[in-house]
C-alpha cells in the first residue's frame, strides 16, 4: 500500500517512537512506584588493565639521607635463658631421725616419705642431701631449719 508513495510524518513518527522504547526497554527495568533502574544487562564493568608506567630507580641514596649504623646481629639474638645457679641443702645429724623428718615437712615441702628417707640417712650416716634449689629458696629453708629446729644444715653450690 506504500508502494510509490512516502510515509506519513505521524507513522514515522510512530515508527522511532516505537523503536526507541523497545531499546529503552531492553537497557532499563521499571519496577513498582516508577523507579527506574538499570537492567542486569546494562551494568557497568570495571576496567582491569592498568597503563603502563615508567619506573626511575635512583643510581645511589641522596647525599642528604643519612643512614645509621645501628644494625647488628647481636641485637637479633635472643635473650639467654641461663637459668640461675642452683645450691644444695645438706642435713646434718641434729637429734633423732622424728625430730629431723618433722622439721623438714614444717618447713620444706616434701613428701612424707621423702622426709623419712632423708632423717634417716642423716641419723645413720652423719649427713643428707634434701634437695637442690635456687640460692634464695635454699637459704630460706636452711634459716627456718636452723633457727626453728635447732637443725644443722648446709647450703652449697651445686655442681
């Protein structure tokens, strides 16, 4: 029916309105309360490839930068962990072998059985190791021994 002849303005018209709004369409969803928004398919990318960039790496450090010499591997170490010296409590025979063993678990803790053995061995022998600790501690006990008890005892550095 066209043929020959040229379309009307108004159906040209018609025609791009109609082909702009199928576009629009497609790039934009209306949903409730008229808000537009863009459709799913007509998010934006981001760009991925950064432009190239001349790196300068300077020959030497400015003669301004002052660097100190305060670096050393000694300074990495770790602190030693020398564990303090440690001393001998020996017990002397002071009496009977009850007296002794009372006073050392007064004092000292120690098994019961540890306490016997070590009265004991001093009541036959003359003398018994009771045990090794820092020098503090065993002075600490050989003081209440001999000032509480009457005791005889000895602090030395063990070996």
């Amino acid at each position: 029916s066209f043929a020959g002849h040229a379309p009307e303005p108004t159906t040209m018209r018609a025609a791009l309105s109609l082909l702009l709004v199928s576009t629009t369409v497609d790039a934009f969803s209306v949903s409730g309360l008229g808000v537009v928004r863009p459709a799913r398919s007509a998010t934006p990318a981001m760009q991925t490839i950064a432009p190239e960039r001349e790196s300068t790496i300077p020959d030497s450090l400015p003669s301004s930068w002052t660097v100190p010499d305060t670096f050393s591997l000694a300074d990495l170490k770790r602190p030693s962990s020398e564990e303090p010296p440690m001393y001998r409590l020996t017990l002397f025979r002071s009496g009977d072998a009850v007296h002794m063993a009372n006073a050392l678990l007064d004092v000292i803790p120690l098994e019961k059985e540890k306490a016997v053995e070590v009265a004991d061995t001093a009541a036959r022998v003359g003398l018994s190791l009771v045990g090794v600790w820092e020098q503090g501690l065993c002075e600490t006990y050989s003081e209440e021994l001999r000032r509480g008890y009457n005791i005889a005892c000895d602090v030395s550095k063990a070996e």
